[in-house]
C-alpha cells in the first residue's frame, strides 16, 4: 500500500470529497477506447453517499490527511453489496483498491453475511480480472438473483454495455 495510507470508516463530513474521487478515479476510463465516455458520466453525489455512511458501508482510504479513495457497500438480507470503489487516479496501484476491499470482505465475515456482490466490466483489468483475484466468481446470467439482475438492467437503462458487465460473488 502506498506510504502512509489508511483506512477507516467514512463519517457525514467526508460525504462531500467522494464525489471527485470518483471523478478522478474514472479518469482510468480514458485508456479503453469504447469506454472512455464513463470518465465524464455522473458520480454518486455526497447525498447519496450519506445513508451508506449512516448504515456504517462506507469505509475510506486516508494518506496525508487526504482522503484518497472509498468504497461504498449495502448490507442486505442475502449479502453485502458494493456499489463503488474509486481510488484517485494518481494513487492507483499501490494497493488501496485492494486494502478496501480486503476491509469490506473482513467487515462482511465479523457481520456474518453470506457473500459480497458486485457489478463490473468482464474485460477491463481493474474490475473482473481484480475482483477475481481476491476469490469473486462472475455468475452466469442463470445464476443471478433477481436482485443482481436488477442491479444490471439498471445499468444497461443508464448505457453500460450489457454484454461487457457482470455480477460478481463471493461466498463467505
């Protein structure tokens, strides 16, 4: 991990920071030809990331009292979600991704959740080939709950390429 990184839990007053991160963390879009538009798509505003921190699902990777990147999840009956993860684009690959998601996973484990859930990109390296290295199987689509099959329709309703996204899983 980067020098001097933390993570902690996400308060009400970091809410306004996340929006940029995310910004910035889109900006690795760019290098996909086809996806580059998602770098200047919308972000989850600071109000919607408010009752993720109030239901305690959002943690937040700090580095020189700056906040540097977060991931976003939801306890739900059947499993614990993430809705995003962005690390600023110049602290990327230095094991913040990785250190947040490891926080989610043991979070998930001490709660007692079945599995984490995710969407992604199959083909983009940062997403299915990262979450897959940390033990997520992507679900054929006849393995889907009807949960996951929302969260994807949604996304396809908001321009993502169906056949290029997935869920992810990983039991625990």
């Amino acid at each position: 991990m980067s020098g001097h990184a933390w993570i902690r839990a996400a308060t009400l007053e970091d809410a306004q920071f996340l929006p940029e991160i995310e910004r910035s963390s889109g900006e690795a879009f760019r290098a996909v030809p086809d996806l580059a538009w998602i770098a200047d798509d919308s972000v989850m505003s600071a109000e919607q990331h408010a009752p993720l921190i109030e239901a305690g699902g959002v943690w937040v990777a700090v580095k020189e009292a700056r906040l540097v990147g977060f991931i976003a999840v939801e306890a739900l009956p059947d499993a614990m979600h993430i809705w995003q993860m962005a690390v600023l684009r110049g602290e990327q690959g230095h094991g913040l991704g990785r250190a947040l998601l490891n926080t989610v996973i043991e979070t998930a484990c001490s709660r007692r959740a079945a599995a984490v859930t995710l969407t992604t990109f199959r083909d983009v390296v940062w997403n299915a080939p990262f979450y897959a290295a940390s033990g997520f199987r992507i679900l054929e689509p006849d393995a889907l709950c009807e949960r996951l099959r929302g969260v994807l329709a949604n996304e396809v309703a908001h321009g993502l390429p169906g056949e290029r996204r997935c869920a992810m899983r990983l039991d625990l």
